[in-house]
DNA sequence: CAGTGGTCTAGACCACCTC
DNA sequence: AGGTGGTCTAGACCACTGT
C-alpha cells in the first residue's frame, strides 16, 4: 500500500504536524531541502506538499515557506470521506453498532434509491438500518442501500463491523468519491422509536451517495443524529490556482 | 486574472462541462489529445485535468480516460469557500440584504471571536449583522466579525454589497481558506425578531473563520438559515492517492 | 498490441520575500 | 542577491484497459 514516493513524504510530513513536531506558525524545511533529504525531485516534493495544503495542514506562501495552520481541534474534518468506523477511531468515543433491520427489497420501492443508484426496475437492494449506541442510547441512526448484485454475500455479522473493509478487502472494490446533503428534519415514528423520547425531537441528517473507482454509484446512506448533538467540521479552499 | 495555462485549460473544460458539450458518462479527449490541442506539455494538461477531478467534474480511470460524471443538480456545492453573492448567483433565489446593525466594539467583548481572530485585549472588531430576504422574508442571518484595523473605512453602504468584493478589489487582500462548523440550535430572542414566529423555532447554524492568503484569520462569520430549510451540499474524495 | 492514465526526473524561467 | 515557492517542459518508465 501507498508504493507511491510523494504519499510516503504526504504520510511523513503529516504524521510530524499532527505529532507536533512542528508548532502552528512554523514553517516545513524548504523544497529544496525536502527534496535533498527525501532524495527525490522537486516535482514529487510539491506534489506531497499540495495534499498537505489541501488538506489543511500548511499554507505555502511564495518567497517565504510552508507555513503550519494545522488546528488540532480540526481533525475530526468529516468532510473527507470515511466510513464511520474511521471516523470513530479519529474520535474518542467508542460506539457500539447494532443491527436493527437487514433486509433485501425492491429497488422500485424507494425511488430516490432506484434513481440515486442508477437501477432498473427489477433489481433488489440490500436495506441495513443500524443503531450507533454510546452508553446504551441511540446517538446515530444509519440506514443504508446497497445493490444486491453486488454484494450477495452480506450477512448481519458483516454489517455489524466495518461494510467498508468488506467491501474494499473481501470484495476488492476501491471506494472513490461521494456527494453528500445536509439537512435537519423532525423525528419519524422510527426515529423516536429507536433514539427515545429526544427534546428537541429534530434530527440532523446526512445523506451520501458513495462512487466506486470505476463510477458506478453503490451505497445511498442517511446518517441521523441528534440535532442538538450535531457537528460537521470542514475545510476549504476558494481557488487551488491564481 | 488566470494567467497560467493549467487554469486556462480548466476554465474551458469545466465550461464545456456545465455546458452540456460532454454527457454524463463521456470521456474527454485522452490526455494526448489534449495536450496537442493546447500546445502544452502533458504535466500541465493533468493539471488542469486534476482540478476538475477535485471538483467533481471528472473521474479518472487508468487505461480508460477520464469520465464525466458532472450532475448539474449538484452544482450549488457550499463546500468551496465562495461569499454569500457567489453563492447566490449560482442558485436562482435574489435575496436582498439589509443591514441590522454595525458596531465598532473591544474584542474581548466575545471570547470565541477574539481567540479566533487572534487579537490583543486592545483590539476592536467590527460586529455587522444582516439579514438576506426573500419575498420580504427573513431567510438567513448573517453575523460577521472583522479586525477593525483592517477596514476602518467599512460603512453600511459597503456592507450591504459584498464584503468579499471590497476586500479583495478594494483593499488588495487575498481569501484563502476556512474552517467551518455546521450545528443546529434553538433560535436566540434576536433570531426570533429578526426571522418572525417561525415554526419550528430553531436554526442551522454554518460558522466559519476565514483566512488570508499569509494564514491571518480576519473574519469570524456564523450564518444562520432556517433550520427547515437549509441544504449543504458536498462533494467529497476519499484519498487522492492510491 | 496500442492507447490510456500514474509517477518521476532534471532542468528551466519566473514572481515574490528578505536582507 | 539569494532563497523561497509557482509554472512549464520533454522525456522516461510503469500499470491498466481494450482489441
């Protein structure tokens, strides 16, 4: 994994911010002396040093250096897509998952599904509604679909773990890119249900559409918080050019 | 504006893009093609051909080419740092603007600004409220703070424009980043006079501290919309590498 | 096999900042 | 003037995809 030479330098330089070796305000060592002490182009240098810029670590300044704006009270950026098993690893709390539903349906019941996945009116998906428990209350409710066809094999067991690992080590499928939508709505019948009599009974809702490598849309999610326990951190950029 | 060639070649492909000229499901000319046809070198056609994967304009798959998958329905991405006035212009929706308030006060009247902002007990900000209508409906309300040292010439007239457009143009600085927080609360007695005795009496809260391009932090903004009515919409990739 | 994108190199010129 | 990052080039080799 990550044979590349400018992931390893992304990997290495990122790892030493987050460590703290170097404080917010300082700046990395110069390209040219990044270059000479990794021993590779200049080019590859840069191109390690723009992921880190992207990703909000540094901010390169010309005629002066790359100077650190990494924000420890910013890692938790879910913005870049994750499962929410490595979500929670970056976090502290440790939730339990339990499965409330799986069951496969078809796709032309829910139509927003049918078209989101891009499925003809025969085909089946998987319905997986899981509960995300800390200290034994519901603080997340995700409701997944996914195409039958392409994972027959599930099974509760698998989808109380880690459906990423699955999908990316047991089936061989590179997860890509997602478009995702955050909204707030009142509770539903199920929602109540499953997180308790919650004041106020609102939840926030993040709903993704998440892409293979090969563009094929194979996972429509809705995540449901607690509205009042809601968080979404981001980082942006205006322009990446001039 | 956008002297390099990269952007150049970016500007015309994403154009082309929204443009209809390439499907969904197309795949641009190779990058051969396209680096013959803009009399380039091929690292700075992937240049360009990176910012529209970035942007969720393209996918790009070894040994096939690079593939629309552009959905115009995603267009109004909030994710890129863009101003209120960009944003808007996208979307179909003419707010007006009117300005509550605009006080010149000590920083160290809030907290939470003057650690964002990063100013001595000394400091003053400028603390501007405003309000974006629809139809003579309060729909979105914008607090902002910024370093008065900076703007001391900021007026109600300005501040009913674009800010952006006046710092940028105006006052020659550039905007570069942001973090951002999404988060749901009960309307404030100031939420409820501005925006009326609306039901359900809560906002989605977008607060976001916005940086120049040497890593100063020099607005504290928190955007509140109705919480029944907001979207954020985000595009997002997993890793950039492999 | 030919065509595609992914990585990497060595070198060039430029714009910006600091001294 | 010397150091910094920003852009661009021409060429190389590799991995993946299709026929």
């Amino acid at each position: 994994m990550n044979l590349n030479k400018y992931n390893q330098i992304y990997q290495s330089l990122s790892s030493d911010i987050v460590e703290g070796k170097y404080e917010t305000g300082d700046t990395l060592p110069s390209e040219h002396k990044l270059l000479k002490s990794f021993g590779v182009s200049r080019e590859t240098v840069r191109k390690a040093l723009n992921l880190l810029q992207e990703n909000g670590y540094i901010q390169k300044m010309k005629g002066k250096g790359s100077v650190i704006i990494y924000n420890p009270s910013m890692n938790l950026t879910v913005s870049h897509l994750t499962s929410f098993k490595e979500v929670q690893e970056q976090q502290e709390k440790i939730y339990d998952t339990k499965v409330y539903s799986l069951e496969k349906r078809p796709a032309k019941d829910c139509p927003p599904v049918q078209e989101a996945l891009d499925l003809d009116d025969e085909a089946l998906v998987w319905e997986l509604i899981r509960q995300r428990l800390y200290e034994d209350r519901t603080h997340i409710i995700d409701t997944d679909y996914f195409m039958y066809d392409m994972m027959p094999g599930l099974t509760e067991e698998i989808a109380g773990g880690s459906i990423y690992e699955y999908i990316e080590e047991r089936l061989g499928h590179k997860i890509s890119y997602s478009q995702k939508e955050i909204t707030f709505s009142p509770m539903t019948e199920l929602d109540i249900e499953l997180f308790g009599p919650i004041q106020p009974p609102y939840t926030a809702n993040v709903k993704s559409v998440v892409h293979l490598n090969d563009a094929t849309p194979f996972q429509y999610n809705v995540s449901k918080h607690l509205a009042s326990e809601f968080k979404f951190v981001d980082f942006s950029r205006r322009f990446t050019g001039e």
